[in-house]
C-alpha cells in the first residue's frame, strides 16, 4: 500500500494527529494485535501512555492515560502492563511495542535479574516496580509474545497507540 507523504508521517511523530485522522490516514501494517506506546516530553515531564487491542481492523478495546511528571520508559512499560491486560485469559496474542528496550528487559534480561534479587551487575535497575509487574504478566500469560515493532513507521495501529500515548497533549479524538 502507498505510505503517507512524509510531511504527514513526521505529524504523527510530532503528536498532531487525532484518533480518527489516524485511522483516516494510515492502512498499513499489522492487523490484529495489541499495540502500546508510551511518551513524555520532555523526558523527563509530563506523559502518557497507550494501548489498543485491535482484532482484524477492529477494535476490541484501549486504555490510556497520563502523568503529570514521569519518562519515556516509564510509560512505555505502563502502556505495555495495560495492553497485557487487554488481553483475555489463556487467548494467544501478540503485544507489540516499539521500544526495544522494554522487549529487551521482559525477554532477555528479567529472568537473570529475578535468579539475582532483582540486581544488575552493572547498577540499579531502573523503573523496578514496572519491570516487576510487566515481567510477572509475561510469565503469567506465556500465550502472549511480546514484539518490537518499528516507531512511526506509518503502521496504523502502532500510530494509533502513539495517538493515544499521546492524548495527554490535546484533546481525543
């Protein structure tokens, strides 16, 4: 399918797009999944966070929200702990996030953090209790595969969830 002009797609990155102009604009990418971003700008500052499940096009059901002072990272795992929750009990699905980080620390390093006494050998771990959390859905719904998927890319539901991230800075739709 033909993307968006890039002028359009830099929109999304700049939070301008509302949800409907989102769904107007954007037809690509995955169709059935759970998609979740999370922001704050500047970083460290206000946030918010995002997360739609979406069944063949449709959606089944988001959430999102906002902070007054928080990070990036904080809300990516808060957008990510929600769309785990978005999920019924025991269905297979695929949550998709486009921070590799968060993929990274619930799929690579949590395991050895855990066997640790949630330690790191090189520092603290930041955002623990998040981590925590999000790592205890995961084990808990081994059915559900946590992704990374490319940020602002024009994939219409991950530019969806980045809308939704996002709503904290204008008003939905």
């Amino acid at each position: 399918m033909k993307r968006p002009p890039a002028t359009v797609r830099s929109q999304a990155a700049e939070s301008a797009l509302t949800l409907s102009q989102v769904l107007e604009t954007y037809t690509d990418g995955p169709t059935t999944g759970v998609f979740t971003d999370g922001a704050a700008h500047p970083n460290p500052g206000p946030g918010g966070w995002g997360a739609v499940y979406v069944v063949e096009n449709q959606i089944i059901e988001q959430k999102y929200g906002a902070e007054a002072q928080t990070t990036n990272n904080r809300m990516e795992l808060t957008a990510l702990i929600a769309g785990y929750s978005l999920v019924p009990a025991g269905r297979a699905a695929v949550v998709m996030t486009d921070s590799q980080l968060c993929v990274d620390t619930i799929n690579s390093w949590a395991a050895g953090w855990e066997k640790n006494g949630w330690k790191r050998k090189n520092g603290e771990i930041k955002n623990l209790d998040l981590v925590q959390q999000l790592y205890q859905l995961a084990r808990a719904h081994p059915e559900i595969e946590l992704r990374w998927i490319r940020s602002h890319n024009g994939y219409r539901w991950n530019e969806y969830a980045d809308a939704l991230a996002t709503a904290y800075r204008r008003a939905i739709p």
